[in-house]
C-alpha cells in the first residue's frame, strides 16, 4: 500500500489550490467557480496519493490515467497539474486568454490532461476505451473519471456505465461529485438522479459513498475500490459546490460566474484564516 501523505500538509494544498482557483477566475473575468470548489479534495487526494503520475513525463505509458468529464470544473485541475509541476504555476494566470493552452474547458495537447472535455456525458465512454485497452495491452493500470452529478442526467452515462459492468472493467473507477446542483437548480429539481447508490448498483457497478471533502476517507474509498475485482466501482462523493468560501457554497447562482475583484479578496481572507487555523 503507498505511504499516505501528511494530512496537514494535503488539507493545506487544498486551501492553495483554492485561492489559485479563485485568483485565475477572477483574472479571467468568467468561468465556473461553484463545480470547481467542489473538486478539490478529490483532486488533491488523488493526485497527492493514489495516481501513479509522472509530471515530467506525463505521457509516461504507466501512469493511472485522471479524466475531468466535468470539464468546466478545470479551474481545479489546471491548478492541481500547476502545482503537482506539470506545467510553470505563472500559467494559470493565463486562464481563457486567446492563445492560451488552460482554456475554459480542457484541450488535449496541455501537459496532464487526458481528454478534451467540456461537453458532458462523454467522459465515461471514453474511459471505458482506455481502460479496456489498457486490460488488453496487460498495462496493470487504472482509469478514473470524474463526472457531475447533474451530468449524470445524460443517457451516454447509462449507457457507458453498461459498457463497463459488461466488460467487468475493474481497473475502471468513476467517481460523482455529489454536489447536488446543476447549471440552474437543484439537481432533485432539475431532474432528478434518485437514489444513486440503487442506480449504479444496478447497472452492475459496485458502489462506495464517501465524504468528498474527507481527504482520510477519500483515500480509504481509493484503496478500497482497487481491491473490488469483476466489476466496476463508482465513488459517490458527498459534497458541497463552492465548498471553502461561506458566500459561494450551495449557491446555484455561482454556477457559471467568477469572482468580482472584491469577491476574490473576500474569499481569500476567508482561506487565508482557513490556512491560520492549521498552521
Ligand atoms: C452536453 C452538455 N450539455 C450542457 C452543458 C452545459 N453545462 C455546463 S455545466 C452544466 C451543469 C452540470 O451539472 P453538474 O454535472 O452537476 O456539475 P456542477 O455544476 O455541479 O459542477 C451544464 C448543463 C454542457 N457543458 N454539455
Ligand atoms: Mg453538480
């Protein structure tokens, strides 16, 4: 089992990786601030711990493959890449400026990132493909996929989650933000997933449900889900959108917008006390 990091110093890597999001979308004067706050602890837990990854080579053919297919929540994972060294921290200052590579929603062709995605529903299938592929070509990796839980409304889901408990792709982990908004409502409101846990179990997934904001239990649900062999598993992430900032969180209006320049600062000394309170 690999030696788990300082708990401290992840929960701390969280409130940066925080202040970074908030900084490039305030920059940037667009984006979407709610899904990406969402994220984070499931981000830094997986690339803090469990993916095998090399951010100097990060086409390295042994690496555990990450998929974003919640794709506008990319603020969180350029910021992880940044800080992980896949690419210079300067560059997410550059977030949806002309001609740069951290785009509004993730391109191929930036350092770390795996798919182009932004469009939802598609992630699932596609890490289907590649963890098939990886089966047959006896790679001993392993895929995750990161989806909405309004995203989840849309039928490729079903039908890739299909695909997957037929294949008995067991190197397969999806993981749901669980965050219980979409673009613009509730997503109980909007349309509603149900008992989710029921769903993906009967689409043939084995299903675990953790606090997504837990690093402790997220990497628990990491570990566990790699020893469930026949089947896929699907981690269902309890969390809150905007999480970290008091006047963001569980807001559907911050959807698709980014910080005013006073927003930001507020924020951030919000996450700067956060930060005191470990120290
Ligand atoms: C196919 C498709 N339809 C619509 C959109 C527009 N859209 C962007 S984010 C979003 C809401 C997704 O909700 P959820 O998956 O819960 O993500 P969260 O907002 O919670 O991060 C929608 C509908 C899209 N990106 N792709
Ligand atoms: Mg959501």
């Amino acid at each position: 089992m690999e030696k788990r990091p300082d708990i401290i110093y992840l929960q701390k890597k969280a409130i940066e990786i925080r202040k970074d999001i908030l900084n490039m979308l305030t920059l940037a004067g667009s984006g979407h601030t709610g899904g990406s706050l969402s994220i984070v602890e499931i981000l830094v837990s997986l690339y803090y711990y469990k993916l095998k990854n090399d951010p100097v080579n990060p086409s390295w053919p042994g690496r555990d493959r990450f998929l974003l297919s919640k794709g506008h929540a990319c603020p969180a994972l350029y910021a992880v890449l940044a800080h992980k060294g896949y690419f210079p921290r300067d560059m997410l200052w550059t977030l949806r400026k002309l001609g740069s590579p951290l785009q509004g929603h993730p391109q191929l062709g930036l350092a770390g990132v795996e798919i182009s995605s932004g469009s939802l529903g598609q992630g699932l299938s596609i890490a289907n493909g590649i963890a098939l592929a990886a089966r047959l070509d006896g790679l001993g990796i392993r895929v995750y996929c990161l989806l909405g839980d309004g995203e989840t409304n849309e039928g490729q889901v079903w039908e890739a989650a299909m695909t997957a408990s037929h294949y008995k792709l067991d190197n397969l982990c999806a993981i749901v933000d669980y965050n219980k908004l979409q673009i613009d409502g509730f997503c109980c409101e909007v349309k509603d997933p149900g008992d989710l846990k029921h769903k993906w179990e009967s689409f043939g997934w084995s299903v675990l449900k953790v606090d997504g904001h837990d690093l402790q239990a997220l990497m628990d649900s990491y570990d566990c889900a790699e020893k469930i062999k026949g089947r896929p598993t699907v981690i269902i992430a309890d969390t809150v959108k905007g999480k970290g900032v008091s006047f963001i969180e569980n807001k559907v209006e911050w959807h698709g917008i980014a910080p005013k320049k006073e927003e930001c600062e507020k924020a951030l000394q919000e996450l700067d006390e956060a930060l005191r309170k470990l120290a």
